[in-house]
C-alpha cells in the first residue's frame, strides 16, 4: 500500500520536493501537489520585469508540465490542515488524506497592514505590481525615487539593493538619471544585512550618487503628500515610493492553528519537521526559520525532506539534516553581480562583483525551467566554499 | 536576583546570516504589542552594537544581554 | 543531497588556436557562460593563443581577425567590454575551468611554464587533451 504523501504548494519547494520523492520512491509512494491555481511563477524574474528586462510570460508556467507524470495535481485552494485525523480540506468540499505532509505554502503579500502603502507605493513582489511599476517608470521624467521595506521578514533579503542600482542603469541610460534623486531608505544601520556584502555595495552607491538612509522601516504613507513614515519617527517625501510590503504566512495555516504570530510554520531548523509532528515538514518561505526567505533555500531543503520522508517510509533511521545552505546572487549594477553562499556554520564571504556572476545569475534565470523544478538539480557555480548536508 | 522577564517570541538566529538577527528582531518588534518583549539568539559579532543603537533610535527598551557560549541573547521590550 | 553533477555533464573542451582580441574574447565568454552554468571547462592553447598568454604579452594588443575590418575593430571599441584575460579570471572563479598548454607548441615557440601567465594551469599533449574530452565534440577557436 503506497504512502499517501501531500505537498501543499506547488512553487519551487514544492514542486522540487514532489519530483524528488517520486523519483525516490517509486510505487512506493502516492504523491499529489495541491495548489490553488497550478501555475508555477519564477518570482525571482519581477524585479527584472518591472526594470523593463524581461516579459511576464515568460515568468509563469503550467505547473503541470513541471511535474513528473505519475505526480498528481490538485488545482485547488487547501483551507484546512488537520494533523489529527492526517487530512486536508479543500476549498471545494473535497479532503485529501495523508500520511505525509509536506508545507510548502509560501508567503502572502499584505500591504494593508501599512497605512496608504496599497495607494501610496509600488513593489515588484508581485506579477501585477511589477507590471504597474513598469509602466510608472515607463512614465517617470524625473524627481525623487525612494525605495524601502515596509515589512519583516520579506522575500529575498538583497532585492531592494539591487532594485536600486539597476534602477540607477536604467535612468541612466534613458538620460535622466541627473534629473533623479535617488535613495535606499534601509531597515538597518547599512546599506545591506551582511556586512561584508554592505561593504561591496555601499561604495557603489555612493559613486552612483545613490543617498542611503539607515534605520528607516517603513511604518505609514500618505498618498496624497507623498511622506513616507518610518516607525523610528522620520519622514521623507518622495515622488515615487518602492517598497517591500509586509509579508505574511497563508491563510490556511492561520486559519489551521498551524502558525506563529505571523503566519510562519514553527519549523526545526535541522530536521525540518512541523513542531510537535513528525509526519509533517514546512520548507520554504513558509516556515519562522530566521532564514534567508528566497528560492534557494527551499531548494536546498528539499532533499533533507526527501530524505527523511524516504526513511520513515522505509522504516530506517532518519539522517539528512538541513545545514541551512542558503545561495543567492546580488546584482550590483553596471552588468556585475556576487554571489552570498552561506550555511550555519560558514558565514558568507562575497567575491569582488563581476561579470561572471551576473552572468551566471542571468542564465541561472534563463535555465530555471529547465532544472529546478524538474528535480534535475544543477551543480551551482560554486567557485569556493560550499555547505554540503548529508 | 531580578525577575524573570516572560518572553512572548523567542528566535534563534545563530547562523543564520541573512536577513539576520537584527533584521529578524525588527520584524518581530513591528508584528508585537506594546509592552511584550521579544529575545533573538545571534552569533553575529555586528550584533552587539547593531542591536542596541536600532532599539535605542526606534525607543524601544533593551531588557537584557546575555553572553553564552552559543551565542548572545538579546532581551528587547516593545516600548511603544 | 546527491550532487547532480556526473562528471561528464556537458563538459565544454574549447581549443583555442588564434590569437587576435576578438576571438579570444569570444572564447573567454563562451568559458564565463559555460562556467556559470555549471559546466566543466577545459581549454587547450595551441599556436598564437598560447603566445597570446606569454606573461609579458598577454596585456598588449593583439589585433582583430582579418574579417573584423577598420568598421569590425571599431565597433569592438564602442563595445568596450572587460579584457579577455580578466574573463577567464572570473569564468575561473564562478565555475571549474582549466586551461592548458599544448605541450608541441610550447616546444615549437620556445617556452616553458614560467614564461606563461599563471591563468595557464599546466601543459599537456593532445592526447591526454583529447581523453579528457571525453566523447563529446570539441570546440576549436
């Protein structure tokens, strides 16, 4: 009788964790992906699609034709997990049962829960945002441009860095970079969290002309005037806002009992099991784990999950463990980029920007559909360092 | 011996780099209520001095430091 | 986590045998690219794209192919662009990439290890190239 194992989420982490476990497993197992609209985003792509560098269909895909054939889908929103009785409720009517689970549910956007942030700013965190904020800048003569963070934690800590200097390209090659203020209003008393990565990037910035202010959390809007608000009691007036939204856990986890505060798994950092259920794991943006939320990291956890569902399912002791291998590319303008690689126990060491990694980021992009979701895991430039988890 | 602060999120940043422990906390502070206090374990070195100059910019209260071998607690209240 | 990695994936065995600017380019980013995907890269320098990586030339000039023409070098130019050796040093960096001296024509040219630029990783004949290469094509600049 094959294991009946359920993902929830069909984006990267789930989709990676459903070709791997059936590739794995075999007949062994019985594995369905539920998602709400079965279409599979390369989010990674809108911050290139808002700069005006890359076409939204090309961002979206049939999940379908990324999944292996005897990898079920269910096209359908899950509204209740019930870890008790080892199901899950659909939006339908419908209930699928489990003997694993598998969270993969991502994260949600919610601008709402910052006053005139939804009419007061653009993002590039979702499809139709990014569109919105093409066309904006498709618009814009010249004036201030402020980009910032309204929420913690967010997908893909380094984004709003690389917005802005890829921004700063972008004007200048329309010519109206010197008619422009620009400036990176930072959560913190840096340009960027990782401190040696700051370093790299703060000179730039400053060559750019690229104003930096510290410690400014978004905390309110207001459309009309244009002033921006941070919760350390600043305000700026702006042109044109960017900002980060808050970010928040599904609501079936909410509505669940399953989350934190915010929505967020509690996850064990190394097992990643659900806290307090063994036959349940949350990977990805989903999970509280203090971890960099960004594609790479669930791919990364995917095999652990794989692993040790495959030994529970076989009855033999449990031993992969996630390292908390994390790898992501920092655009730095002007065509270079570094790379942040890092796991718990490696603190990242970012090489001197180059060409090379903003090659590798762009083909990386390019490859996307034909790797990662597949299951067929490229060896990632490594060129270094590198956390390997057994 | 003071009291035991009842802490209402603990978060265990150590190792994890990015976003970070101070960021972590930021988000943690911004989702409280006032008056509940949050603890983040860091072992970054940057968050011995980054963590209390945020905390006294945003007047927030730093409760407690405590240095263990695996790592710093930060102890922060949520001010206002 | 298996590394998905089988060490005959796709490796991109390159032959550089010119030694003008433009090709050379060409194959330093044919390496960048081939590096950042993850692909082995082995590049073999024969004849004048070995002279071009003489520790005390591999700075200089060394002209366009004669196809480039006075519009082809000038539009190289208004490229700009990074110079190829410093593509190689990245394309090192980001993947695995090795380069190697054809051992004939270091013979031929008079030189030994010291005279190259440390970019070069060693020399080899061309069989030992050859098998390294394994069954794939091979690319020949």
């Amino acid at each position: 009788m094959p294991a009946r194992i359920v993902v929830l989420g069909g984006g990267v982490g789930g989709t990676l964790v459903a070709n791997l476990l059936s590739a794995r497993l075999g007949r062994d197992a019985r594995v369905t992906v539920v998602d709400p609209t079965g279409m599979h985003v390369y989010q990674p792509g809108f911050l290139y699609l808002a700069l005006g560098q890359a076409n939204g269909r090309r961002l979206v895909r049939d999940e379908r034709t990324l999944l292996r054939r005897d990898v079920d889908l269910v096209v359908e929103e899950a509204i209740r997990i019930h870890p008790d009785a080892g199901t899950v409720q659909l939006r339908r009517g419908g209930s699928l049962a489990w003997d694993h689970l598998v969270i993969a549910t991502g994260a949600r956007l919610a601008p709402e829960r910052v006053p005139g942030l939804a009419s007061g700013a653009h993002d590039f965190y979702s499809l139709e945002g990014a569109q919105r904020l093409r066309e904006e800048l498709r618009r814009f003569r010249g004036g201030r441009i402020h980009v910032g963070v309204a929420g913690i934690p967010y997908k893909c800590p380094p984004a709003p860095v690389e917005f802005v200097l890829m921004l700063d390209d972008l004007l200048r090659r329309r010519g109206i970079r010197e008619r422009t203020e620009l400036t990176l209003l930072s959560p913190l008393d840096r340009a960027f969290t990782i401190e040696s990565a700051s370093r790299l990037v703060e000179p730039i910035m400053e060559r750019r002309g690229i104003r930096l202010m510290t410690f400014f959390n978004i905390e309110s809007v207001d459309p009309s005037a244009g002033v921006v608000t941070s919760l350390e009691g600043e305000k700026v007036e702006t042109d044109l806002l960017i900002a980060v939204p808050p970010h928040r856990g599904q609501r079936v986890i909410e509505e669940s009992g399953l989350g934190d505060a915010s929505g967020w798994v509690p996850t064990d950092r190394a097992t990643l099991e659900v806290e307090g259920h063994e036959r349940m794991y949350a990977i990805g943006d989903a999970t509280n784990l203090p971890i960099s939320k960004s594609g790479s990291t669930a791919h990364f956890e995917a095999p652990v999950v794989v692993s040790r569902i495959a030994s529970q399912i076989r009855g033999s002791a449990a031993r992969a463990n996630y390292g908390g291998r994390v790898m992501c590319f920092l655009e730095t303008g002007g065509r270079r980029a570094t790379v942040l690689r890092f796991d718990y126990h490696r603190p990242p060491v970012p090489p001197r920007p180059s060409f090379a990694w903003h090659a590798a980021k762009r083909i990386f992009n390019r490859l996307y559909w034909e790797t990662v979701p597949r299951g067929r895991v490229p060896e990632l430039p490594r060129g270094g360092e590198e956390g390997a988890e057994r | 011996m003071g009291a035991t602060v009842e802490v209402h999120r603990s978060i265990d940043a150590r190792g994890m780099p990015c976003p970070g422990p101070l960021m972590s906390l930021i988000g943690a502070v911004r989702e409280a209520e006032v008056g509940q206090v949050i603890e983040v374990w860091s072992t970054d070195p940057g968050s011995a001095t980054d963590i209390p100059a945020w905390v006294r910019k945003a007047g927030h209260d730093l409760v407690e430091v405590e240095e263990t071998p695996e790592g710093t607690r930060f102890v922060v209240r949520k001010a206002r | 986590m298996t590394r998905d990695r089988d060490d005959g994936r796709n490796p991109l065995p390159l032959v550089l045998f010119s030694g003008t600017d433009d090709r050379l380019t060409a194959a330093a980013v044919l390496a960048v690219g081939a590096a950042a995907m993850g692909r082995r890269v082995h590049v073999f320098l024969q004849y004048w794209a070995l002279d071009a990586f003489r520790a005390d030339r591999i700075a200089k000039d060394h002209g366009a192919a004669p196809e480039a023409g006075p519009e082809g070098r000038a539009a190289m130019q208004r490229h700009g662009g990074q110079h190829w050796s410093e593509l190689f040093r990245q394309a090192k960096e980001v993947g695995e990439v090795r380069i190697t001296a054809c051992a004939r024509s270091m013979e031929m040219l008079g030189l030994s290890m010291e005279d190259l630029d440390p970019l070069v990783d060693g020399q080899e004949g061309v069989a030992s190239f050859l098998l390294a290469a394994g069954d794939g094509g091979i690319t020949f600049i």
